[in-house]
C-alpha cells in the first residue's frame, strides 16, 4: 500500500487474500466509502468484523491485511474531502481486461451498499428520490453487472462513463447524508 497518493489494488487484493479477508479489494473500497457516506466516520470495530471472518492479532497476514485496511480507510477519508472532487473508485488498472474491471466495478457496489446499510442507511430511513434512485441502480450493476466485448472500444467507453456515473454518485449521496462533514461543492 502506498502512504501516500492512490493505493494500489494489486497490493490490497493480494494482502487481503493472504489474510483469508471475505472481500476483495474494490468490495472493501465500496464497504468503506457506503460506512462514510452513511455514518460519517469510519470506525475499525465496524468495518474488521465485515472484512475478515477470522480476526487472529497473533496471525502476520490478518495483521498485514488489517494495516493494508486501516491505510486504505485513511486515504479513502481523505479522498471522500477532498474539495477538488479527487475521490476514485479503487478498481484495477486500465490496463487489465475490461471483464475483470467490470466484475470489480460490480463487487465494489456491492460492498458499497452493504457499507450503507451497516451504517444505518436502509429502506426504513427516510432518504431523498436522488440517494433512492442512485442506490438502487447501484443494485443494478452489482446485480447485473455487464458483458463486455473486449474487441469494442463502445464497451471501454460506456465502462468508464458507469463509473464516473457511480463515482459522482458517491460523492453526491456523502453530501446529502453527511451535510456538515462533507465540502460544499457539488451545486
């Protein structure tokens, strides 16, 4: 993981593998950006027990796992402020295969809805037609996903506008649920 700048997916899926985590890397990406949207904070107990299934302090791996965790939520906090809009999905390189972008891009909704509901956010709190709409065509991609031709650079596009469209999302439902943390800046 790097300290500082944009972490590494590669890094984070590998240390999270090693330490038999439930999730993969953009999962826990999504998990800790619906925690902050949703709560306003990030706190460790909430987010250990919904990365790891076995949390064994003695084990090198689950200890390596958890910094790699603990180092992402720090950047994803800093992120998620950052007045010049510079939060990013944590999803693999451009460089690897659109199918394999695609499934991440899916799993990382799914680990962001689940970050919403394990803060408090669900069908039964009361949230605006904008947030309603965007989680539930959030469901959508996390559900469906997408079939990619690796051949169609139309393919390549419509992925990226999806995720600028999820991305502009999140940082849209961060300011309507948390107001006062949240910079003014999506008018």
């Amino acid at each position: 993981m790097q300290q500082y700048g944009h972490p590494d997916y590669f890094e984070l899926e590998q240390a999270l593998g090693r330490a038999e985590a439930v999730a993969g890397a953009a999962e826990v990406h999504g998990l800790l950006c619906g925690l902050l949207c949703a709560a306003g904070r990030l706190e460790e107990s909430t987010w250990l027990g919904l990365v790891f299934a076995e949390r064994d302090n003695q084990n090198v791996a689950f200890q390596q796992g958890r910094a790699a965790v603990q180092s992402l939520a720090s950047w994803t906090l800093a992120a998620m402020n950052d007045p010049v809009l510079g939060m990013d999905l944590l999803l693999p390189a451009d460089s690897q295969p659109l199918a394999e972008r695609a499934a991440a891009l899916g799993e990382w909704c799914q680990g962001y809805l689940l970050g919403l509901a394990a803060g408090g956010i669900d069908q039964d709190r009361q949230v605006s037609e904008d947030v309603a709409e965007l989680t539930r065509d959030f469901t959508e991609i996390a559900r469906a996903g997408f079939e990619v031709d690796p051949d169609d650079e139309d393919d390549e596009v419509a992925f990226t506008d999806v995720v600028e469209y999820v991305r502009v999302g999140v940082l849209l439902i961060n300011d309507e649920l948390q107001p006062l943390q949240a910079p003014s800046r999506l008018q």
